[in-house]
C-alpha cells in the first residue's frame, strides 16, 4: 500500500539563501520551481539528491525553529557520507559550521550541521 516517502518539506524566510545551500554545498538538484504567489506563501522548490526529494517551501516571515529540544515532532533528517572527514572538511571550507562534530558509534561515524534556516541535518558514514 505505502511505497516510499515521496518527499520531506522545509519552510524558509530565504529561498534563495536555502538553494545555494542545498545545491552548491550538498548537491541537491532543482527539479522544479513554482513562484505561488499567495501570501504569505511565495513559491515551492522541489530538490532532489538521489532518489530523494525535498521540497522547499518560502513564506514571509515564517517563525524560527524551537529553540527547545527535545520536543515532539521531526527532529532532523540524515545525509549519508562516503568519507566523514573528508565531508566535514569540505563543509567547513564551505564556511559551514559543524553544530557537532562526528563521533564514533560502532564502526560509523556521526556528525551534525545546520541548515540557514538552522535546522539540524546529521551526516552519518556507515
């Protein structure tokens, strides 16, 4: 009955701040993009990375993440890496902050990053 999940939505004040980000650092690719002129909604993205998508989602204004964790809801979404240290150094050469650095759990390895919108994106090397 249930395939897949389709796609993960993020709300940015930004997009164009939040597109450089997903595609000139990660390499997420712009599959469409729809101005929707409604405010306060102003237009959709939809990225892709592999065979996974995310759609992006610009309002005027929106509020900022919870600063309170833990709390109910999405917490963050993983990238998975072929290199840990080689990502992260690229990430910072990006200018990126590394909100954790990576960690050994087991044989992977476990970091995290934000986004500009400062949502939290875990980088993870099996």
């Amino acid at each position: 009955m249930f395939k897949r999940i389709d796609h993960v939505e993020i709300t940015t004040g930004n997009m164009e701040k939040t597109l450089d980000f997903y595609t000139n650092i990660l390499g997420f690719k712009v599959k469409e993009r729809n101005p929707m002129n409604r405010p306060p909604f102003k237009e959709i993205v939809y990225i892709t990375l592999g065979d996974t998508m995310i759609e992006l989602l610009a309002f005027d204004n929106p509020a900022p993440p919870s600063a309170v964790a833990p709390q109910v809801g999405y917490r963050m979404m993983a990238l998975e890496v072929e290199d840990m240290d080689k990502a992260v150094a690229f990430l910072k050469e990006k200018g990126v902050e590394i909100s954790r650095p990576p960690v050994a759990i087991g044989k992977a390895k476990r970091g995290e990053i934000k986004d500009p919108n400062g949502l939290s994106i875990e980088l993870r090397q099996w």
